[in-house]
C-alpha cells in the first residue's frame, strides 16, 4: 500500500476521485531496483502492471540472432505491461529492465482488472495511456517500414536536438537498439553527417548543424 498523496502527485492519475484513489492506494506496492536489474522477461506471464514513479526503463524484445530491439523508454509518469493483463494468453510480449535507479508501483494483475471494473475514472485514465501508446507504436511501424536506417537516424537526431537539455544520454548501442541496426552502422552514419556538414560531435555530444539538410535526410 502506497499514500494517496503520492498518487495525488503522480501524473497518471491527477484527477482521480479521492474514493478511486484510495482504492488505487491500496492496490499499489512501491518497489525499487538499481540500474540493469530486469523487471520482466518476454513470455513470462503478466503478473501486475507497472508504472514509473522515478527513474526510466527500456521495453525491448529479443530477436532469434539475439539482437535487442527497444520498443520504447518509459520515464515518471509512465506505465508498463498493463495491455498483457487484458490479453487471454496473459503473457508478456517484452523485457523491461531499469536504466538508471527506479522506483515504480506495482499493482497485481487481479487488483489491476477490480480497478478497471469498479472505478470509471481509472478506466479512463488507462484508455487515454493505451491511446498514446498505440500512436507511438504506429509511429514506430511506420517509421520502419518506410524510411531507411539513415532516415531513421537522421529522425533520432532530431528528436534528440528537439528535447534539448531533458534529453537522455544515449551510447551508440543505444542509439542502434532505438532505430533497429547495430553500434557499427550508427558510427559509420554519424560519421557521414558529419561530413556533410549536418552535424558536429564533442565527445558523446551531437550538435545539429544543417538541421534543414538533416530534416532532408529524414525521407530517405
């Protein structure tokens, strides 16, 4: 069990009824982890839904050559494998594992569901999550079925200059697990934008320099 004041702050759930989040309250484990520890593996049943009070996570799914494919980020205020526990098979389709130090709620997948029956005002909360979730999903299939690894570079890099000092610090593995290639391939490829002016690098650092002749890119 968690307070309702830290439900009351946690953005997921702002503007929830007081009876709704006593309810909540009661559900919720709090549960910390260190940096690397995994929280789920792929094909494990779903046991609970989760959300990010502190820290971030990365959703990711193997493939058979053992090359890792993130799926997503998940930062405060986000959730994960709550779509597992409406699903009949009840299991989960990725990994999670903690980037940095984390703290999340845990709700069990009995628990979760009651919710989801008894209290219209969480529903809904969880439909607006779902709703963004699946544009960002639909993104992510477009992205790979239309543009090359280049493009889907050259879109990174952009995301990343958009965020400014809030975003993450990413290593090459990371970047080629987010666009769907390997660390060679990113280094190769910064290396040409930075040939072509697009780009500059201090350190791990990348300054957009042509954002316009990088935005060209993008449709690649």
């Amino acid at each position: 069990m968690v307070s309702t004041e830290v439900l009351t702050d946690f953005l997921p759930f702002a503007g929830l009824s007081s009876k709704t989040l006593v309810c909540l309250a009661n559900a919720c484990q709090m549960e910390n982890y260190h940096p690397a520890e995994t929280v789920i593996l792929e094909g494990e049943p779903a046991k609970a839904a989760f959300f990010v009070l502190q820290g971030e996570v990365k959703v990711y799914r193997m493939t058979r050559s053992g090359k890792e494919q993130v799926l997503a980020r998940m930062k405060a205020g986000q959730s994960f494998n709550t779509i597992p526990l409406l699903d009949e098979e009840g299991i989960t389709h990725s990994c999670v594992e903690t980037i940095s130090q984390v703290t999340l709620l845990r709700i069990a997948r009995q628990d979760f569901l009651t919710l989801l029956q008894t209290c219209p005002d969480f529903t809904f909360a969880m439909l607006r999550d779902f709703t963004h979730r699946l544009k960002k999903m639909t993104d992510m299939v477009e992205s790979f079925a239309l543009h090359s690894v280049r493009g889907r570079l050259a879109q990174f890099l952009i995301r990343q200059a958009d965020l400014g000092s809030h975003a993450p610090r990413y290593t090459r593995d990371d970047i080629a697990c987010e666009i769907g290639t390997v660390r060679d391939v990113v280094g190769r490829l910064l290396k040409s934008f930075e040939e072509d002016g697009y780009i500059r690098r201090e350190g791990r650092r990348v300054i957009l320099q042509d954002r316009a002749g990088l935005e060209a890119e993008t449709d690649t």
